[in-house]
C-alpha cells in the first residue's frame, strides 16, 4: 500500500489518501472504511443531455466522486474463490470493493445527496475522511504501508485426487487455486487405472504449483496431508524439475517441508502454523504468532481455565481487573459498516450506527488499556483460518497473568452496581426532604 498523504490533526480528524496495489492492500482497504466516512475515488458515472430540439443523449464521463458511506462489501479475487480446476490457466482476477452511499460533494455531473457505488481497485487511488481516525485505523494504515510485506509461505495441501494451492501472507490466506482429478481405486491384479489417475492428478498439481506459488520469493513451501501424498508429490515435484531441467525450482529445494496434518482441508493450514519446523522458522511473522497464541489459549483452557477467558463481558472484566497478559481479538469486531435500507426511517438508522461506533470505541479503549497496562495485543485477520477460529469462539478471548474465578468476579460486580443503585437511592431520598 502506498501513503500519498495523510492529514490527520490532534482530535482524530482528517483524510488520508492511498493507494492499494495488491489483494492484501484491498483487505485492509475494506477494513478501514466503516458507515458514516466519507471516500472519495475516481467514478464512472451514466450522463443524459437533453439537446434544443428535446432529443436525449448519453454518456460514461469518468470523473470524481465523493459520498458518504452507508455499505462496504468486498469482493475476493477469483482465485481465492474456491473454484476448482485443472484446467491450464484460471482468472487471476483482483479484490474489489464497493463503497455505496450518498454524494457528500456535488460536481458538474453529479448532484447532492443521490446514490451512487463507488469500485475500489488496486492501483487507484484512495481518499478517506473520518470524523475520528482513532489508533486501531491508524495502525492498520501503518502496518499497510511498511516496505517489503508480502507473502512469506506457499503451501499446498492435499490428499488423493485433491488439493489447494495457498498463499499465506501478513493479513490473509489466499486459495490460488483447487484441484479435484479422480482416482480410482486399486483393483485387485491391477492398478493401471489408479496410477494414469494418480499422474495426472499430480501433473495438474505441479503445473498449478509453477503458476501460482513464487518459490524464489518465499521462505518456505509446505506440502501436507493426512497420509503420504505430502511424500509423493514432493518426489514428483522434484523429478519433474529435473526431467525439464528446471534450475530455479532445484535450488528452492531446501525451502520445501513436509508437514502432516489431520484433514486435507484448508483449516488444516492451523496445524501447520503450529509445528514446530514453521514456528521455528517463522516466529517472527504476525500470522504465525497469532496461530501459536490461539493454540496456546486452547490449551489453557483445558488445563487452566481461571487463566483462559472468552467473550466480550468477560474479557472487559478481566482489562478492569489488569489481569490480561494477551488479548485475542479478530479485526472483525472493529468493522461496523452495515448494510441500511433506504426505506429505513432516518432516527433508526441513527440508532443502529451510534450502537456500532460504541462497540467499536469500547474495543478500541480495549485494546489500548491492554497496551498500556503492559499486555499483549494481537489482531487476527478474519482472512486466515487462525481468526476464522477465533470468530467462532465469540472474536474475543484473553489469556490472564493471574487466576480469577468467572463466577467470583460476576459476583462482585453485580454486588458493586447494587451497592451503587443503592447510594443513589439513598441521595436522592435525602434532596427531597430539603426541596
């Protein structure tokens, strides 16, 4: 992502203009737009003119538009949409995201307050105005714009007649392409049929393999499965890469690891993250943390649950307490925008927007109170199996420094608002005597 400028004073208010240039840049693009900015991109707009004799004419005008946001939807590329080929090419189309709402700014074609939706994609730049840029949208737009981020591993995971090619990177896992070849089984005095199945499943593999996975550029290319499909697609990999002579891929064979797993599915990508050959050799990697993290919460909670808590109320419980060391919290609680009727009387929609910017500002102080009180914060992308997981488990858990018992801690808060009701009854029994 690139940073053309950003204005931005003391308050939170101001604009900053990007420009995405990948399907990562594209994620984190959808997630810092939100209900109520305002974006402002280049727009393709229908013009009709009317001429003196009353005949009618139109006309795509390209120019530039700014509207209020009311709906964000991201598109994924085409390649991470889980089509399955092995066919000799697949669409390499690009992310998108449409930003819809109102015009905040009139123009010679356009007028005030009409609907238009605006295509957000890569290599176009971007203008976004927040009334508040708080430090999560700020630290995304950061992380974004750092040099040199891309993917660090390819993986491919597969079992017989089956297999996904993926790219991991900082942010996302990207399904660059499935693979299904039938295989059929063995029959007893002859396996002709299996091994023409078996070849050519493995030759579609290998040639996806050379389309989709940049080898030279990567840090590591896993290959895992359940069984020994891992074993023999790497002989196969590295004895057609002689048979051609492919040099590149001969080189790139100390990257390559073999890895078991325990389905041929893409959440399997999880297990990976967790052995010990990728954590060793991608510990520094914010995916790869988050998946060591996330496995180190489970296991907590099975051996010491006081420690290990889940769950908006009881995690806000524990940051009140200063008992977080880690918090887990998926990127996707702080996204808000939300999809308004227009036929939606106007106090509702109000109402449905001041509940969503609170529930972000609270995992905003959240986060923050977290840092400052000398805590660990990860932010899971909702685009890698690892906050995939952890969206199933509410979005939000936390691992303590110390032991506290949830049924305790309920206790004494509801104890405390009692005590406090009970105060405040007690004041106001006393003002109307003196009135």
């Amino acid at each position: 992502m690139k940073q053309i400028r950003r204005n931005v004073d003391k308050t939170g208010l101001g604009a900053v203009v990007l420009c995405p240039e990948d399907d990562e840049d594209m994620w984190h693009l959808y997630n810092l737009i939100q209900a109520g900015d305002e974006v402002k991109a280049l727009a393709l707009r229908r013009v009709v003119q009317t001429g003196a004799t009353g005949s009618t004419s139109s006309e795509r005008v390209r120019t530039k538009l700014t509207i209020q946001v009311t709906n964000v939807h991201f598109t994924p590329s085409s390649a991470s949409g889980g089509a399955s080929s092995t066919g000799p090419s697949v669409s390499d189309q690009h992310a998108a995201i449409q930003v819809s709402g109102r015009v905040s700014e009139e123009n010679n074609f356009v007028k005030m307050g009409s609907y238009h939706t605006l295509d957000l994609e890569p290599n176009r730049d971007v203008t976004i105005i927040k009334q508040e840029w708080d430090s999560i949208s700020l630290g995304r737009v950061d992380d974004a714009c750092v040099e040199g981020r891309g993917a660090d591993l390819g993986a491919i995971v597969a079992s017989e007649g089956t297999a996904a090619i993926c790219l991991l990177s900082e942010h996302m896992t990207v399904v660059r392409q499935r693979i299904e070849v039938p295989v059929p089984r063995k029959r007893m005095g002859s396996s002709t049929l299996h091994d023409k199945g078996a070849d050519r499943f493995y030759q579609a593999v290998y040639q996806a393999f050379l389309r989709h996975i940049p080898f030279a550029d990567l840090r590591a290319i896993v290959l895992a499965s359940p069984g020994f499909i891992k074993d023999t697609l790497y002989d196969y990999i590295f004895a057609e890469a002689t048979r051609t002579n492919n040099k590149a891929l001969l080189q790139a064979r100390p990257k390559f690891l073999r890895i078991h797993t325990s389905s041929s599915h893409v959440h399997s990508l999880v297990e990976v993250l967790k052995s010990p050959e990728i954590t060793n050799l991608l510990k520094e990697t914010k995916f790869a943390k988050e998946g060591i993290m996330l496995d180190k919460f489970y296991k907590m909670l099975g051996s010491d649950e006081l420690r290990a808590w889940y769950g908006p109320d009881h995690v806000l419980l524990a940051a009140d307490r200063g008992a977080i060391g880690t918090l887990l919290i998926t990127d996707e609680l702080f996204r808000w925008a939300c999809r308004i009727n227009r036929m939606v009387v106007s106090l509702c929609v109000r109402s449905r927007r001041s509940n969503k910017v609170e529930d972000r500002k609270k995992y905003v102080e959240l986060v923050e109170s977290v840092k400052q009180k000398g805590g660990e914060v990860l932010i899971f992308s909702s685009m890698h199996e690892s906050g995939q997981q952890l969206n199933q488990l509410t979005g939000i858990a936390a691992i303590l420094t110390f032991p506290l018992d949830v049924e305790v801690v309920e206790a004494e808060e509801k104890a405390a608002k009692e005590e406090a009701e009970l105060a405040r009854l007690e004041a106001e029994g006393e003002q109307q005597p003196a009135a």
